[in-house]
C-alpha cells in the first residue's frame, strides 16, 4: 500500500525572494521562510530615525563607512536562505565598495545590527535576529525598546549590556568615539507609549 502523500515545506532561495510579488510592507526571509512586519507605528520610526540621525553625523563627519535605514537588506550568507533588514544599520568604510555602493543587497552581515522592538514582536524572534546576526559575524547589536526607554547592546566578545536613561550608548570598537545619552535616542517619543 502506497503512504500517503506528505506535505513538504517548500523553502524560498534568495534569488526567488528577490523577484517574488510580495505584499507591501517589510518582508525578510528567514531560513527559506518568507516573514512579513506590520508598517512601524511612530514611536518606532522616530527611534529608528533618531539612530540614523546621531550616527549618520558622527560617522559621515569621521569617515567611518556608512549608516543605512529600515530598507537595506543583508543576505548573511553564513546563515542558508536568509536576508534580514534591520531596523538600523551601518557598514564600515573598508567593507564598502571604493566606488560606492550599487542596486541589490549586501552579502554579509551588517558591523552595527540595529532593532527596534514592536508590541507585536515576541521575544524567540528578537533572539532570533540576535543569533543570525551574531552567527553571520555581526560585531555588534543594539535592541532599543521605545516603551522602556531602554538599550540593549549585545557582541558576541563581551557581556550583555542594558543602558537606561541617564547612561551613555558607545559605540565601541565598532564605531570608535561615538557616544551619545540614552535620553537622544528616544527624544520625542512619548513616555510609556507603544508603538
């Protein structure tokens, strides 16, 4: 007697996530997986804006490399059929092409991960942007959470950190004299607010 057809999980490549008509909104691929998000609520956008605003300065003004927005994906080639956008991130100089950066994505893993936390992401999906991005040799990652006004900052050489108000973010190794308040990060994104 034949078994019963079973049902096979179909896994995307990055070539077909690529081409494939997908509904509006942030999308990443996760294993094969296609993941969609919600559009981000203001207090979100304004911390992700904040970040690109203080670092953007700092490492433009140094020539550090770059800083990108919410809509640069990274394919973290150590991590199979994977492409994750983070909310914020930034490159060093000597990772960038010499003659600037073109269409597509990067084929590896950003130096300075950044997520922002929504009311509607569960705690195994942030820990498991942390593993893909520290398993793809991501040197840093700051998780800032709008509600608690506060910032986690995880590498995979040091213990994790928790900064709150009145503290001071750094960028480390990673973006070398960079400092700025925890309190900058959330300026004008409403105390105890969602997203």
């Amino acid at each position: 007697m034949a078994e019963p057809a079973r049902d096979v999980e179909m896994i995307m490549t990055v070539s077909e996530f690529l081409v494939a008509a997908l509904p509006d909104g942030k999308s990443e691929l996760v294993r094969g997986e296609v993941r969609m998000t919600p559009p981000a609520g203001a207090a979100h956008g304004g911390t992700s804006a904040n970040f690109v605003m203080l670092l953007g300065v700092y490492v433009r003004q140094h020539r550090l490399g770059m800083v990108f927005g919410d809509s640069t994906g990274y394919e973290l080639v150590r991590v199979p059929h994977t492409v994750r956008v983070p909310d914020v991130s930034f490159v060093r100089a000597e990772r960038l092409p010499p003659d600037g950066v073109r269409a597509g994505l990067f084929k590896f893993a950003p130096d300075l991960a950044i997520e922002v936390l929504s009311p509607s992401e569960r705690a195994s999906e942030v820990e498991e942007k942390l593993r893909d991005y520290i398993s793809a040799g991501t040197a840093q990652v700051w998780v800032a959470d709008p509600v608690r006004r506060t910032i986690m900052t995880v590498s995979g050489d040091a213990p994790v950190r928790w900064l709150a108000e009145g503290e001071t973010l750094d960028g480390g190794t990673v973006i070398p004299g960079f400092a700025c308040p925890v309190t900058a990060v959330f300026e004008g994104i409403a105390r105890g607010k969602g997203e």
